[in-house]
C-alpha cells in the first residue's frame, strides 16, 4: 500500500518516562509516545508544532500554524513535512528539537548549553576603547608611532573592564601576522616596514593595518592590542583605502574567538614621520561584515581627471584610453562607452 502517514515517536534513552516541569509541578509523558504528523506536499511542506499541555501532559498534541502561547506547555519539536513518500525515501525537510533539558548524561544541561553557544559568537565591544593618541589611535612623530587608548568594557560571556593601552609606557603590541615571527611584541610600531609576506613597504606607499584587541579577566590583567599587517601595499592613499587587492586582514584566530575583539583599520603612508590617511572604527564589527576590497580596476593605479569647464552643452569630446580599450562620449545625448 502507498505510505500515506508519517509518526513521530519520541521517548528516553535507555528507556522510561519524560519528565517536564511545569508552572504547577512535574509531569510525565509516557516512553515511546507516539503521534503523527500532518503531512504536505513536496512543494509544499507542512509545518507541525508538537508539544505537551500542563493540563495533560501525558499525551503529545500537535498544532500546524503556531504553538499555543496562552497556556501552559513544553515545546517537543517543530518538524517540517512534506509527502509521506519524500520522507520514506529521505526524511522531513526540517526538524528542530527543542531539547531544553536540565542535564544530560554528563550532567550539563540546557543553560551550559546556552552560554556555550553564547561565547561561540565572540567577545563584544560594549563601551569606549576609543583612540587617545594624537591621530585617533596613533601618535607618530619621527621615527616612532606610539598606539593609545582608552579604557572601556567588552563583554565575554559578562562584561570586563578594559583598561587604557599606551606603548609609550610599559604597554606592547603583538603584531599577529608579522613575517616569520607570528605574534611578534613591539613598542614602537614605526618598526613595521614589512608586509605580512616579508616585502618590504617602500618609502611613501600607503598600507592598511587593523588593530584588535583580547578581553582577558581581570581589570588588572594583561590585556594586548594586537595589529594585522595587510598582504600589500599601494602608491596612493585613495587606492589604499579602495583595497582593490583586498590587502586587509580582519580576522581574529579563532583561539580568541571569546576574547578577541575588532577596534580599527588605519591607511599609514610610511614616511620618517607616518601619514595617518584615515581610520576606520571597527569596534562592535566582525570580520564577516567588513568588505575587503572597495573599487575594482584591471590596475588599481590607473586614474583619471576629467575637467570639463567651459563645455557647451551641444559639444561632444572624445577620450580615448592609451590602448583604445575604451571610448567616453559626452554631449546632449548622454553618456556612452563603446
């Protein structure tokens, strides 16, 4: 015979009764409780609420458009169906347990569960850490950039003081990507003349660094900023900025991931005194939602300066690119590439 019915059967390993607590007490549903689900169609799946009222908890109900939040209940599970013979072949498309226990075999239950899936997310930026140095986070001057800032609170799991940061004291910065020494400590950070693969930054390009830092426990524990050093280097700071060649480097090893937090990206022109270009605050930001490159270009050094002064409306010029790749028509009828 075709299969027309699916059942969920729900019970306790090894065998016996669930116990639930409710408002009122406990109650328990009987092992092995069975009931069966509504089914949809391939293109159309069923949705299905399942869960136990306190009124009668030894019975599993089901519901198809929403749990039933004016009384009493226990979620089991929400399990989207589509045709009996889909789930023969396969399974339903969707199931989520609600699997709220008060321990487990090892005796951790569904609040560990809950904080543990809390500081998978990452330490996060709650107040201040904001630049205290002459330019935002820095302060250069000839042959030396000091890093400073300000003490402010990140949340691990809770929220930690941090305190103020400052190389020109007895503060270090470990730069996390430094070539061949990875968490390298400096005070002065007028010694970065390198990219992250070793080449060397030439006098007046522009480079990107980001500036992170760890929410370690304890407002008088050690608490490092740490620095990544991008993959390149650009000869303006336009370009640098734009990050065509997505030179930036935002990630937090995942060591940190429950303390490590985002504070900055700085363009530096280097320079016997560094260039601050721009700074960008990153704090309360990820990785996953900074882009990396801005502006696309076959050659990201290539630029353009149009001056159109005293162009009569009627008129049309025509620019033609070096290699003729490309032609801009402007006039009345607008604007055209060819």
């Amino acid at each position: 015979p075709p299969v027309d019915t699916v059942t969920l059967t729900i019970g306790q390993s090894g065998g016996g009764n669930l116990t639930g607590r409710f408002v009122n007490g406990y109650g328990f549903l009987p092992d092995n409780s069975t009931i069966d689900l509504t089914v949809g169609l391939d293109t159309a799946a069923q949705a299905n609420y399942i869960y136990v009222l306190q009124t009668d908890p030894t019975v599993l109900v089901k519901a198809t458009d929403d749990w039933p939040w004016t009384v009493d209940h226990i979620k089991i599970a929400k399990i989207v169906c589509p045709s009996a013979l889909f789930v023969e072949a396969n399974g339903v498309y969707s199931f989520h347990l609600w699997n709220d226990e008060d321990d487990d075999t090892i005796f951790q239950g569904h609040m560990a569960h809950m904080t543990d899936r809390e500081r998978a997310f990452g330490a996060r930026w709650d107040t201040g850490v904001s630049g205290n140095g002459t330019q935002g986070y820095l302060t250069p001057t000839a042959n030396n950039v000091e890093l400073k800032a300000n003490v402010g609170t990140v949340y691990q799991m809770h929220r930690h003081d941090i305190p103020a940061f400052d190389t020109s004291g007895s503060d270090v910065v470990l730069v996390k990507n430094w070539s061949g020494t990875a968490f390298k400590a400096i005070t002065n950070l007028y010694d970065i003349i390198a990219d992250s693969g070793g080449n060397a930054i030439g006098a007046t390009k522009w480079f990107k660094i980001v500036i992170w830092g760890v929410a370690n426990l304890g407002s008088s524990a050690f608490h490092p900023m740490m620095i990544n050093l991008p993959s390149g280097f650009y000869n303006t700071q336009t370009a640098c900025e734009n990050d065509a060649d997505d030179t930036i480097d935002t990630t937090i090893p995942d060591d940190f991931r429950g303390t490590g937090y985002l504070i900055a990206s700085i363009v530096i022109q280097r320079a016997t005194t560094w260039v601050i270009g721009s700074t960008k605050v990153l704090l309360g930001q990820t990785a996953a939602t900074i882009g990396g490159g801005g502006s696309r270009y076959t050659d990201v050094e290539a630029e353009a300066t149009i001056n159109a002064a005293g162009l009569a409306l009627a008129s049309s010029k025509v620019i033609t690119s070096a290699n003729e790749d490309l032609i801009f028509l402007f006039g009345r009828a607008g604007f055209n590439s060819i």
